[in-house]
C-alpha cells in the first residue's frame, strides 16, 4: 500500500508534460501554432521540426530577437512547457507575443514535439 500512496504522490508532482498525448498534441498545434509556425519551414515564427535538442535561437536562416539568439537555451519538454506557459518569463526581451494558459493544450503540444524529427 505504501508503494502505491508514493506513486500516487510522485504522479500527482510531475510536470504536465508528462502526461501529455501527441495526438491531441497535432491538432492542438494546427489550431494554435500553426499560424505563425510549421514543422518544416518557417514562416513568422522558426520551423519545429527537431526542436528538441536544438538550441534555442539557432535555425539557420531565421532572424530571431538578440534575447533569444543569446539565452543560452536548449530546448527540452520540460523547457518547451514553460515557454508556451510564458515566453516572456523565460526569456525577457523575446519577441513571441503568446502565451498558452491550458496546461493540458501546453502538455499535448509539447508531447506532440517530442515526435518530430528533422533539421536543426
């Protein structure tokens, strides 16, 4: 019983995108994403394709804010969840001007990224 107390405990403690669900994640990034962003090329906002792992700042061929091109930032889940939570938080000075406040859209999206592969 102990074990299960602690695994409720642990569960209830994680980030939320933990439980995020890729598929739900897809079409919550067309629906809000995708205005500004795409998987393979970019358009207002950089390409998403093998985000995570990439530092931040650094598609070739984008012009991102200073701020950003020099946070220093490699993109991982748990980083991806604070910048859709608040991108300005994060990083003062970026130039994303939306914030996602659902944090199950935030966690879908996120567990959604975590599938694409791609450029750098």
């Amino acid at each position: 019983m102990r074990g299960f107390v602690l695994a409720a405990v642990c569960a209830a403690a994680s980030p939320a995108w933990a439980a995020g669900d890729a598929q739900r994640g897809q079409q919550a990034y067309e629906a809000r994403c995708g205005g500004c962003h795409s998987v393979d090329t970019d358009r207002v906002g950089p390409r998403h394709a093998g985000v995570l792992g990439r530092r931040a700042g650094s598609v070739r061929g984008f012009t991102y804010s200073d701020a950003l091109r020099k946070s220093g930032l490699t993109w991982d889940a748990a980083l991806l969840e604070r910048w859709l939570a608040d991108p300005e938080a994060l990083v003062p000075g970026q130039r994303m001007g939306y914030q996602l406040a659902d944090a199950q859209a935030r966690a879908d999206i996120v567990a959604y990224l975590t599938t694409l592969q791609g450029s750098r």
